[in-house]
C-alpha cells in the first residue's frame, strides 16, 4: 500500500506501508534480468531494489544473491569498526 506525505521540512514522499522510499537518480534503469537474476547493468530495461533498515539492533539489508560482498576488518584500537 503505497502513500504519500510529507517530510519534516514539507516535501512530498512516498511511503510504502508507513516506510519513507528513497530515490536515488544514479542506480540505473539499464539492468538485465535473466531467471530473476541480474546478469548485466547495461542494455536492459530494469532497475535495481535496495531495502535496508538501520536502527540500534543492527544494519539490515536486501539485495540480490551475490551482489554484497563484506569484507571483515576487525577492531580499531579505540572503535569497533
């Protein structure tokens, strides 16, 4: 269920279940899909979805299989990085 409201500094947005969605101009529409998974970033018509959360409990996120690469760093001296 798609809505629209408005921000805290009075600009439109749409919230999908009470959740603001964001845009961002430089992820392309120019994706290909193959058996629901992307095979290039170039020549297609499709765009790609990015849902995270972040909050005290953790940072959360969803993309698609094998698009996430993480890379352990371990502790700084004086920060958790």
């Amino acid at each position: 269920m798609i809505e629209s409201d408005r921000d805290k500094w009075g600009n439109f947005v749409q919230l999908w279940d009470g959740i603001p969605v964001g845009v961002n101009d430089w992820i392309l529409d120019t994706h290909v899909l193959t058996g629901g998974v992307e095979t290039a970033t170039t020549g297609g018509t499709c765009s790609t979805i990015y849902a995270f959360q972040m909050g005290e409990g953790a940072l959360c996120g969803l993309t698609s299989p094998g698009h996430l690469t993480v890379e352990p760093i371990g502790s700084l001296e004086t920060k958790d990085a």
